[in-house]
C-alpha cells in the first residue's frame, strides 16, 4: 500500500520546511443504472453528465475520464487522502447548475468504491451513503471501503434543472415571436392548466393549442409530484421554443406533448429536460396520429400506411429497388403538415435528434440524410407511435 511520505523542500528565500505529501487514494463509482425488470440498453447503459468536486470545488478533467459517466461501468479517480469527493450529475453538472452535489465520500487510509443503485418507486429525498464493509479489492488489490447508496426519483428531480422565467427569457432567440415568448414564459410562470394557447404574432391570427398529457413515470418516482410546477418548468425553454416555432411556420395549430422531463425512463434526453415527444398534431382540417405501428401490425388502422405499403416493407429487404419502392410508397402518403412541420424541426438550429414513426436521425446536423424508420427493435421501434425532438443543448448528449 501506499504511504504518505514526508520529504525535505529547499528554497533561496526560506528555511528547509517539512511538507507531508498526502497518499493519492482512488475512488470509484459504479452507477447500477436501470435496476429494474426489463430495463432497456439505454437506461443499464445510461449516460450521464458530470463533474467532479474535490472539497467542493469541480476539477479540471483528467486523461482518462470518459466523456460521461456510463451506467454500470466502473469511473475512477484519484484524489489526495482527506479530500471529500463528489458529484455534480446531469444539468446540475453544466456552469449555472451545481447547486446539488450527491455521493460524497472522503477517502482516508483505504481507496473507496462507492454503488449507486438506480431504482424506482417513492423513496427518501437524500441520496445518502452507506459505508457497507472494508475489505482487499480483488482487482487493485488495495484495501478498499465499499460504500452503496441509491439513486431515484426525487435525486433526479434534484439534479435536473428547473428554470426560472427569466432563465428562459434569456436562453430563447431574441427575435422569438412575440406570441411564442408569452406562451413559453407563462410555461415557467407555472400553468394552472396543461394547455397553453401561443397567439402568434406572425402570421397575424395564428394560434397554436398545446396539450400537456399528464407524467406518469415522474408521478410514481418523486414524491407530491405535479407536473405544471415540477414537470414543464424543467424542460429546456429552447425544446418548447423548437417546437412552437416550428408550428408557427408550418401551421400546425394544435400541437399534444406527451412527455417531457422524466426521471426514470429512457435516455437522459428526457432525463435532462432536452426530450420532448409530440404524439398528435393538427390544423384546421386535419388531426394527424403520430403512429404508423400498424407497418408491423401492432398500431390502429390509420390513413398513412397502406395495404400496398404493408406489402413492400415486407418485400423491402430483398433488393435496393425493392427498399426504394417501399420508400416510395411511405412517401406518397406521409400528411403533408407532418411532412412541413418536421421539416421546420429538421432546419432548426435548436434541433439536434429527430425520431418519428417514419423517418429516424440522430443527428440533424450532419450530413448524413434521415433514415426511414423500420421499426427495428430498440430505437426506430420505439417511435413507431410518436415524434422525439433532442434539443440542441451543449454538454448532455
Ligand atoms: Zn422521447
């Protein structure tokens, strides 16, 4: 094991002075991420934002720290004995944030290995940290503490920015519609219903009617939870601002978010406030269900995908021009306000990821076009029935 060691420094200006080197002590953490049945890859792979604080101060990275913490892989560091170590974890880890550093330990004589458990269900609102035993870690082989707490509900809504009015005020475009600004600023004044009306101000007469469905993974993991207050004001103002504005343009008029933040479901998009998923949109003439699950028969019958459909997606594997023609056909009969409004979202600056039920991309600003959706397991599957936007926020992804 290592020792501290007491060396002898000289300098021209002063007396030789004994100065204690404190021993370097590695700690660990390991985030059991997703610890409930039929967890997806996302959530036991999850990835989170952070930083790391010694004494309460965050360091500058080191080599060899990932760029996120992954669930369920091992993140250590080093750091001098006596220093208290700590976390500051999703947007509470971006500059403005770090109000609310969690899993602090001080490493003394031995290293430290700490397990956070990711798990469901209504529980204490402090993520406290329990020393469960001392013993030789097999694989450093240095005498370790281990240490586990939990990670639920009320961590996340603690470690998930809530934003002010005026937060918002100053994140959204300056040249934001003048209606779309009212709206969104009555979102973070906190709602008294989960609708909001934006009277746009270009077009003139243009009103957009936006539906909030209620929360139910963020009412069953935190406690005297109510969306209005805890839920829509932790969205990112840009996310909303995205979808409005997109809206606006494309003259959608009625608009239905179905989730938003969330602290226990999915990627850290929603976890981070920077997912959103619209389900139904809709103008004047026409209400367009986001759901195209009926491809692989697990969806209502709606007009957007054909019989004729039906048969060259099952026939689109065996050549290139068989594929081309099942595109061809999706195309065809893909609702041209959808078609418009994703557009405005896929032009949009604010925009990073954009999933529906027919076409994919994980990311909107490179080159590579979208891909059509085919309902593949995990990703494209899952968006059989709604459109996901990622808003373009640096430091969470
Ligand atoms: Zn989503």
């Amino acid at each position: 094991m290592q020792q501290a060691d007491a060396v002898t420094r000289t300098t021209q200006e002063t007396e030789p002075t004994a100065v204690r080197i404190r021993a370097q002590r590695t700690v660990t953490y390991f985030f059991q991420t997703g610890a409930w049945p039929d967890s997806s890859s996302t959530e036991t792979g999850l990835k989170i934002p952070y930083e790391v604080a010694f004494n309460g101060t965050v360091q500058r990275r080191v080599e060899g720290w990932p760029k996120r913490i992954v669930g369920r892989t091992r993140f250590s560091i080093r750091a001098p004995e006596g220093t208290e170590v700590s976390l500051y974890l999703n947007t509470d880890s971006l500059p403005g944030g770090r109000q609310f550093p969690v899993y602090s330990v001080t490493p003394q004589h031995n290293d430290i290995y700490v397990k956070v458990t990711e798990r469901r269900g209504i529980q204490a609102a402090r993520p406290v940290v329990t020393l469960d035993r001392s013993a030789v870690d097999k694989t450093t082989g240095a005498m370790t503490d281990y240490y586990s707490a939990l990670l639920h509900g009320d961590t996340w809504a603690s470690i998930s920015r809530k934003y002010t009015e005026q937060e918002a005020a100053d994140l959204i475009p300056a040249d934001c519609d003048s209606g779309i600004r009212s709206a969104i600023m009555s979102v973070y004044r906190v709602l008294t219903q989960p609708t909001v009306i934006v009277n746009c101000a270009t077009p003139q007469d243009r009103t957009i009617t936006i539906t909030f469905s209620d929360a139910d993974n963020a009412r069953s993991n935190i406690r005297n939870f109510d969306n209005l207050s805890d839920g829509l004001t932790r969205i990112h103002p840009i996310g909303l601002f995205a979808l409005m504005d997109a809206a606006r343009l494309a003259g959608v008029e009625t608009l239905n978010i179905t989730s938003c933040w969330r602290p226990l479901l999915g990627s850290i998009a929603h976890r981070a406030g920077i997912g959103l998923d619209v389900n139904r949109i809709g103008d004047a003439t026409d209400s367009i269900r986001l759901n195209r699950g009926e491809l692989i028969g697990s969806g209502p019958d709606l007009p957007w995908v054909s019989e004729r459909e039906r048969q060259l997606f099952r026939a689109s594997r065996q050549s290139a021009e068989a594929r081309r023609r099942w595109i061809a056909e999706m195309e065809a009969n893909r609702p041209a306000l959808f078609a418009a409004f994703r557009q405005q979202l896929q032009d949009s600056p604010h925009v990073q990821q954009l999933f529906d039920p027919w076409y994919i991309d994980s990311n909107t600003h490179d080159a590579a076009a979208p891909t059509p959706n085919d309902m593949a397991p995990g990703n494209a599957n899952t968006h059989k029935d709604h459109l996901h936007i990622t808003v373009n926020a640096p430091g969470i992804l």
